[in-house]
C-alpha cells in the first residue's frame, strides 16, 4: 500500500505492475488525473496532506477487499497535459476495485489539503471548490454496506 | 500560551504570511478563541477570516470545528477548501 506526495512525475504501468503482485489478484483499477488546458500551481500541507490519504485508504480498506494500492498525488508546478494524481486498486474481483477507486478520488477532492491555483492570460486565480465535488463524497456516506454487487 | 498558525494559499497570500508563533490568553484557547484573537488585528486577518463558510481549520494537522480546545505548542492551520485530485 503506497501513498506519495512528490514533485516527480509518475509512470501508469510501473505503478500498475507493482500492485499487482498478488497472486489473488483479479482486477486493477487505476484513475489518473490530468491538467486541461491551464497551468496551475498545487500548493499541499507537508504532513497532513498524505495522513489525510492515508486516513482515506483507511476508509477503503475498511469497505472494499482491496489486495494492494497506490495513491500518488503531486504538487508544485503543473503545466497542461501533465499528470496530477494517481490512483490504482487491486483487488480480487472488479467491483470492489471500482468502487474504491472511485471513492478515494472523491474523497481526495473534499478531505485532502491541496489548493490549485491556476494561471490564466489575465492573472492567476486560485480555484473556488466546487459544491458537486462534496455531494460527490457526501454519496458514500448514505451506502451503509460495503459495495460489492459486480464479481468479475 | 503561544500556538503556531500556520495559513495557505489564498489566506497565506491575502494576510502575507504563511507562519506565525501566537500568543494568546488562556481564555481564547478553543478554534474560535483564536479566530477571534487574530480577527481583532484588524486588516487583511480581519478580512480573510471573516467568513468561515470559506475557511477551513486544522488543529495538529486533523481538521477540526470552531469549539477545538487549544493546547500550547499546538499547530493550527487556516485554510480554504481544498481542491486537489
């Protein structure tokens, strides 16, 4: 289980094939996040950014069978096309590798401390969040079961 | 007691300082004590904390709501909701 905030890059495939080990292994999910077509600044909070995604994949662990991860987020400066965030689950079975990937990304939107700050043409503006982004962790918290009604 | 509070990106920029070591009275020791505490400065700390709809706190790097006690030493961080992924 591998949670990293850094500067560097990060390569898909590398990351893919080291969680994927397991001889238990069924499904890899992976979610990567790119710059559209600003450059931005990421600002992070050294120490509480990577507990807070360490709590998350806690979170994950708790509501989804999940063999191995990885979560890599990166800060500084991004230009368009760059990757920002990483995150890939293993798991036996596909639907339990979805959703928790897809629960992590949400709940990194809401509960992990970056802030962007994009650099248009006309000045740089910070990012405001968006209301969609908490309605969208918000959701998981009304699924009292675990989530596991596809087996691949 | 004295607490360091620590401000980012748009509070760090707005207030033009990212960490300050704070003195405060024993009778201001919770979130809110402290709020107050630097709102009463006046200027851009009375401006940038004003509205704590878009403000955020962190007490020891745990999120944490206006009634959190305070201990000396603690690290207390304003700001902004956050935007990553």
């Amino acid at each position: 289980m591998k949670v990293s905030v850094q500067a560097e890059d990060f390569d898909l495939s590398t990351e893919v094939i080291e969680i994927s080990m397991n001889t238990r292994t069924g499904a890899v999910a992976s979610f990567v996040g790119v710059v559209r077509d600003v450059a931005m600044t990421l600002e992070h909070y050294p120490g509480m950014t990577e507990n807070a995604i360490k709590k998350i994949v806690e979170e994950a662990r708790s509501r989804w069978q999940i063999l191995d991860l990885v979560v890599i987020h990166r800060y500084g400066e991004l230009q368009p096309g760059d990757q920002i965030v990483l995150v890939a689950i293993a798991s036996s079975h596909r639907g339990d590798a979805f959703a928790a990937c897809q629960f992590i990304m949400d709940y990194l939107k809401t509960q992990a401390p970056f802030w962007k700050k994009e650099h248009h043409p006309e000045g740089a503006r910070w990012v405001n969040a968006l209301e969609s982004d908490d309605e969208a962790a918000a959701r998981w918290r009304k699924l009292k079961e675990p989530q596991r009604l596809l087996k691949s | 007691m004295k607490v360091k509070v620590l401000l980012f990106a748009n509070l760090r920029e707005r207030i033009g300082t990212s960490a300050e070591v704070v003195e405060i009275p024993d009778s201001a020791s919770t979130v809110a004590g402290l709020r107050m505490h630097l709102m009463r400065r006046g200027g851009a700390w009375q401006e940038a904390l004003a509205d704590m709809k878009v403000v955020r706190v962190a007490v020891n790097q745990d999120m944490a709501g206006a009634n959190a006690p305070l201990n000396p030493g603690d690290e207390v961080a304003f700001f902004p909701p956050v935007t990553g992924g």
